[in-house]
C-alpha cells in the first residue's frame, strides 16, 4: 500500500494484517477457477466513468488480495479509490450494511474515509463487479510505538464502540470459533495443501489448539457489539489531524476486545502498558467489560486458523500463489506447526490483566 494514502483496504501481506471472514449469507469460497482476469484496466475505466467520474491519471494499484483497489486522479482534479469487491463473497445487503454503519461511525465524529453516494446509491455494478469509490486522503503509518498516538486511537474505538451498540447487525455474520475455527481447520483438511509427511503433527495441533480456545470462549458471558472487525495497525493512517480509520470489509458482531487486542506489540509487560493507555482512553466514551481480556489468545488462535484457511480458498485466484509462493512449501508448513505449539503455550498462560494477576 502507498504510504501517503489514506486506502480503504489494509495490507494483507501477514499473520497479522489478512482479511479473513466467513459469511453465512453467500459461499464465501469463489467458483472454481474464478480471477479477476476480466477486470481489465479498460473495463475499470468503463465502470468508474459509468458513475460519471473521469479519470484523467492512470491506476495506482494499492495492496489488496481480496478485493481489487485503485487509485486515480479525476478530471475535478480529486483524488480517488475505487474498490471492487471479490464475487460471490458479500451480499448487496451486506456490502450496503457495511456503508451504513460507516456512515453511522462518522456522524459520531469518528473519522474514517467513506464510500461516496453517487446517482443515489453507495454500491455500484458494472459487468459482474460490484464497486464503490472513496476518497483518497493523505496519510502515513499508525505508530503504535507512539503511547500518544495510541491513546488518540483509544478515544476514537472507544466512540466507535459507543455507536456501534445501539443497533445489532441485521446481515453481517457474526465472529464464532465454529466459523473462524472449525470451519477453517475442515476446509484445510480436504484443501490438500498441508503436505502428507506433516498432515498429522499438523492436524492434532491446531484441533488442541481450537480445543483450548474454545473452552476460554465457552466461559465468557460477554456482549456482541458490531466491529470494525479488522482493525490492526495497516488499517490506522496517521493524517494531518490525527488517525484515519480504513477498511470496513470485514465489519461484523463479536466481543469488543477484537477492535482492541490487534493494537498490542511486544511483551507482556509492553503489552500491559499499551493495553491499560488504550482503555483508559477508551472509557472516557464507553464502558469495557474486562473478563475480555481472557479473550485475547483465543482470538489470536482463531485469526491463526483462519487466515491459512484464507489462502487455502483463494488459491485459484492467480494472485496467491504469485504472492504467497511459500504457503505451498513443506517448510511454511513445519513453521506453523511451530508456531500453533506457542500458541497453545499462550492459551495456557494467565491472561493479560491491569492489576496483578
């Protein structure tokens, strides 16, 4: 992603920064040999000028593997990014939600680039794709080293949360360890990418690992509040007045703690700083439920699960194994096996707390 632009898309690029969510509405796995070969720069000009918008630069691509984003320069002289959405994966009334809550999100001053109306309507279609166009702002990266930085950030999820609870979702999914969790580890299973030699080792890891992290959910009575969903550092640009928060395609109900835990670096006692300056600011506009924070690992777990699962169904797709070349190696293999070990280590530990556990 370009650094000075405010995008509607995140980077994709790691563990920690993927789009990963499933849909209960619509298949969330493309039709076999489905890409984006038929969204030629042509017919990407053709659908943006269907809109009555005129390109006059060519089309920055920003780093999205989900869906397809472009910036450009209109003829008005703005700055623009428009946004296809991947096929067969949203509902129109999951994508119009989405709109609608960001539109909600703003109007309680929370500051976040918003799908533009255009003839009416926020979601567009030209040949099959689904678009919408945002403005494009300047920006640079989220420094959640910054303590400052960080409790800006606290205060704006803390209003966030504030709206967020007035309403439920009435077509976005809802995050579950059944389809962040079982739903994943049963794709993979007959995916055939986990090599033969490590399919076992693999396999009782990651089903002890989603044990473990289901049994820490069963046991917290907490909530579910509609979310951005997705919010790691990628999605926070810093702008000349502060944060700017992108990307909506990931919006759903779940625990708050979700909007929250991503921001989280380092050690523990790293962790513990960063957690208890967020809340703070956080609770300045709306009250956190601190049994959350036994939420963390299992969360983490489940983003782990899901985001090999993500690659899994989208290896049709040209882009991932141009991207992700190592996903289909024995060595990326070992290392998660490696890695689903730590983390049950991490579902075993106390969790993280503000007082001395």
């Amino acid at each position: 992603m370009n650094n000075d632009t405010l995008s509607v898309e995140g980077n994709y690029g790691n563990q920690h920064s993927d789009s990963i969510i499933q849909t209960p509405e619509i298949n969330d796995v493309p039709s076999a040999g489905f890409h984006y070969q038929s969204l030629t720069p042509d017919s990407i000009l053709d659908a943006i000028e269907s809109i009555g918008i005129y390109p006059e630069t060519g089309l920055l691509a920003l780093n999205s593997y989900e869906n397809r984003v472009y910036q450009f320069r209109s003829d008005d002289g703005k700055r623009y990014v428009v946004k296809f959405y991947r096929p067969e994966r949203w509902s129109d009334k999951q994508i119009i939600e989405e709109h609608e809550f960001s539109y909600e999100i703003a109007d309680a001053e929370v500051p976040l680039a918003l799908p533009l109306t255009i003839n009416g309507t926020t979601l567009h279609e030209h040949n099959g794709f689904k678009f919408s166009l945002f403005p494009s702002i300047g920006g640079r990266n989220f420094e959640v080293d910054n303590l400052e930085h960080l409790e800006i950030v606290g205060h704006f999820i803390g209003r966030l949360h504030q709206c967020s609870m007035r309403q439920d979702f009435d077509h976005r999914p809802m995050l579950t360890p059944k389809n962040m969790g079982d739903d994943a580890i049963a794709w993979l299973r007959d995916s055939g990418h986990i090599p033969q030699s490590l399919a076992e080792p693999f396999f009782t890891i990651v089903e002890h690992v989603l044990s473990e992290a289901k049994s820490i959910w069963m046991n917290i009575d907490c909530q579910h509040i509609r979310l951005h969903g997705d919010l790691h550092p990628g999605n926070i640009l810093w702008t000349p007045d502060g944060p700017g928060f992108v990307d909506l395609d990931d919006a759903r109900s779940g625990p708050a703690i979700q909007d929250l835990w991503m921001m989280l670096t380092g050690d523990r006692t790293q962790q513990t700083m960063q957690l208890e300056i967020l809340l703070e600011a956080y609770e300045d506009f709306c009250e956190f439920d601190t049994q959350q924070l036994k939420l963390i690992e299992p969360l983490r777990a489940l983003r782990m699960l899901y985001y090999n699962a993500w690659i899994s169904r989208r290896w049709d797709d040209p882009a991932f194994p141009m991207h992700f070349p190592w996903f289909n190696t024995e060595k990326y293999w070992e290392q998660q096996i490696l890695a689903f070990k730590e983390q049950l280590s991490a579902l075993n530990e106390p969790p993280l707390t503000l007082i001395p556990y």
